[in-house]
C-alpha cells in the first residue's frame, strides 16, 4: 500500500498563507495523489484558533472536498492536532467523563462533533473510506504517526503546567498516558479548565480565541500577512535567516528527544520502528547526517520523519528559499512498511503562485525565486 502523509495545512487562516487554497499548490497535491492508495491528514487540517472557527471550515471546504474527490475509491485518515483540536474536543470530554481510556490510536466516530461531520462529509471519497483516529494512527506494522503537539508539554514548565500535573495523578489514575497528555496539553489557563470541571465548558474554547485573536494581531503587526512593503520584506529575511537556525537547533536538542519520550509514554514502543509527526512545520530527515543523527535520538529506537508544512511563514522561509526544510509542500510516502520517503512537492512552484495576489502590493515587483 502507498501511503501519502501531509500534515499543517492551516486551512482558512488568516493572512492567506495556507498555500493549499491556492491552485498551483492544489494542482501539485492532487497530482502526487494519483497513484497513491491512502491519504493521511496528520493534524492542523484546518485553522480553528483564530477565533474564526465557521468562517476558517467554510473556506477550508472547498479544498478538501477536492481532495476527496481526488481520492475517489481509496482511503483518507485524518488524524486532528492542536491547531484543530476544537474537532474533537467535546468527544472527548465525554470520554473522560465516562472514564473511558484514550488509547495511542482510538478510532473517532465520524460525527464524534458538528465539525468533524462537516470536514469528514467534504473528504469522504466516493466509493472509499474516510477514517479519524486520535492521537495518532498505526500506518503499518512499525510505522506510527502523531500530530506532535505532546512534545510542547515536555519543553515548557510553567505554574499551569505543574498545576496540571499534579492534578494528572488523581485525574487519570483510572485512564492513561493520553488522557494525562490531554490535561497538559495547552499549559495555560485553557488547560486548566480541564482540571477545575466547574468552569463554563465553553471556557478553553474561549482562552482560546483569545489567543489566537492576538496571534493574529502580531502576525499583522509584524507584516506576516497581508500587504508586504518592500522594509516589511527585508526584515522578515533577515529573522528567517536567524528563525530557521535557531528552530532547528532547539529541535534537535531537545524536541527530537521529548517525541521519543512521548512515543514512548504512548506505549507505542518498541513496536514502532518509524515515529510520523508534524507540528513543528520542518520537513526532515533531508541528509543522510540527520536520519542517522538527531532525527535518531536513540541508536536502539525509532527514526523519525516529519511532514512539514502548507503554509509560507516569511519569517522561517526567504523568498526564493525553496531548498529550506521549512519551504511548503512537504509530505511523507510510504510503501507498505518501508522506510519513509521525503517529498517536496512544492519546490518548482513560484512563491508568487503560493500565494493571494494582496500578499506584494501592485507597485511592487514580486521576490525572485530561485530554479528548484
């Protein structure tokens, strides 16, 4: 079986960086969907923390009922991350009430919320499949993929954070590492509304809109979306160049090895001779140096592969940068239970055809972009 993994698609976010809403990006997925038998959406499919959660799945639909199309006959799993987390989220509050266990890839009813049914309904193939699974998915007999948000939990220790863990101790006694993940997901105030049960249910979901609210702010603040100035531009290279360094450094000494440890803690080892994730938006293993270096944090352990991205982030990623690990149009194949394979699919594609035609001003001649 021939499975294609992509993950961070960001659909419907503000500032128009979702390149998969753009036709050339669409037009380059669908072609590498061809000859594939499975399509897996390993979390942040669409956009739900701005604040903007109907309006972000009713521009995210189109795309994905084109890709559903596209799979007609065959398979999609989508497996939901934190930026998507809202899909499910009601399910399993319910589940946790009823003291139900999460295990490292239960099986989510299609419906498990109004969201999930809507998104499910456009990706659905004709004459195929379509499967949820959370928090991760098993993708052959040692391959296992996870959207990769637990690794933040392991990097962060704040009030909320440690309030949350000792919580963790009488909460999910009777459930499991998980669920223990769920509780610490988000060290902030939204995670403590999972601990004190007699807060509004609808206050993560709040905090959360808030954040992403100012999320979007700074974005613009900053000169990330909309309109580019020629000194916006320049500026946003000259973090990118810093950014991406720095990110990768950090990943790989410390987030490679808090995903081991999450795998791990998931139970899913030593089964799992391949550990899929996404979250961090860098593709990778790229040399030989990095899968049989950091990207294997444990000589005896798993390898891990990351999808990268589908969005453009100026402030990761130069212009004419299409070689970067952060470029978008990252995506995993795999042939049955064989060593994953990193696909750039979108590394002829022009940045101006990557993104809305508001993203460089008129006046302005479009950034050069280098042969791929």
């Amino acid at each position: 079986m021939r499975t294609l993994v992509i993950s961070d698609l960001h659909l419907g976010g503000r500032g128009g960086r979702d390149v998969l809403r753009r036709p050339a990006a669409l037009a380059a997925l669908l072609e590498a969907l061809v000859d594939v038998d499975r399509l897996v959406l390993l979390g942040d499919v669409v956009e739900l923390l701005e604040g903007r959660t109907t309006s972000a799945l009713r521009d995210a639909l189109p795309t994905l009922r084109r890709i559903g199309e596209a799979m007609e006959g065959r398979e999609v799993v989508v497996v939901p991350g934190n930026h998507d987390h809202l899909l499910i989220r009601a399910w399993l509050r319910a589940r946790r009430a009823d003291e139900l266990p999460l295990g490292a890839a239960t099986r989510v009813p299609r419906d498990a919320t109004e969201q999930l049914a809507e998104l499910t309904a456009a990706l659905r193939p004709a004459g195929g499949r379509i499967r949820v699974h959370y928090p991760g998915t098993w993708l052959g007999p040692h391959v296992y993929a996870h959207h990769g948000h637990y690794l933040d939990t392991r990097l962060t220790a704040t009030p909320i954070a440690r309030l949350v863990a000792r919580a963790q101790a009488s909460e999910t006694d009777a459930l499991g590492p998980a669920d223990a993940y769920e509780l610490a997901r988000a060290p902030s105030v939204a995670a403590a509304s999972l601990v004190i049960r007699d807060l509004p249910e609808g206050f993560e979901e709040g905090v959360e809109r808030i954040g992403g609210l100012a999320r979007a702010l700074g974005k613009a603040v900053m000169g990330r979306d909309g309109a580019q100035t020629a000194a916006a531009q320049a500026r946003n290279e000259r973090i990118a160049a810093v950014g991406s360094v720095w990110l990768d450094r950090r990943l790989e000494r410390a987030g490679l090895a808090s995903l081991l440890r999450v795998a791990d803690d998931l139970g899913v080892l030593p089964r799992a001779h391949h550990v899929l994730f996404g979250h961090v938006h860098r593709l990778g293993p790229l040399t030989r140096e990095e899968a049989l270096g950091s990207w294997r944090p444990d000589e005896d352990g798993p390898w891990l592969w990351n999808s990268g991205s589908w969005v453009y982030e100026p402030m990761l990623v130069r212009p004419s940068d299409t070689d970067s690990p952060y470029w978008p149009g990252g995506a995993l194949l795999l042939q049955d239970d064989r060593t994953p394979q990193v696909l750039r699919l979108l590394r002829d594609v022009p940045l101006e055809d990557l993104l809305p035609p508001t993203e460089v001003e008129d006046d302005e001649e479009p950034p050069a972009v280098e042969a791929g």
